[in-house]
C-alpha cells in the first residue's frame, strides 16, 4: 500500500513532455520511474493511523460514521 506515480508521470508525459524531461535531468531522475520518495508514504502512515480489529473498535468507529455521515431523515407520519 504505497502511493505511485503511474497517473502523474503519465500526465506529465502526454501533457508537459518538455518540462518532465528537463526536470528529470536537473534533478537526476530517471524519468522512467519518476524522482524517488525520501521518507514514508501516504499509505505507511495510513497504516500507522489504523487501530487494531476489535468487535468493539468496529462499533466505535460505526458509530462515528453513522453520526458524522448523517443521512437518516425523519419523516412525520400523517394519517
């Protein structure tokens, strides 16, 4: 679970061709592969950020859900 370059890269490769391959070059990148990530990802820390499965976090974090989401409307009955 790490975050790629795949859609970017071939953004910048269709639409900003030039100005990727200048890049590449002054930065040393393989354009192949994009410029290198220093550090975690965004799914490294999305892995840091999930707590254990329990039945009683399950609730807790659906209740939140629920409570945040706020789709339940009320309708008054009338007969």
């Amino acid at each position: 679970m790490s975050t790629g370059y795949a859609n970017l890269r071939n953004h910048l490769e269709k639409t900003h061709k030039e100005q990727y391959r200048q890049l590449c070059e002054e930065n040393g990148w393989d354009c192949a592969t994009g410029p290198k990530v220093a550090g975690p990802t965004i799914g490294d820390n999305r892995k840091q950020a999930l707590p254990l499965f329990s039945p009683e976090a399950f609730l807790e974090y659906l209740v939140r859900f629920v409570t945040a989401d706020d789709q339940v409307r009320l309708r008054s009955v009338t007969v």
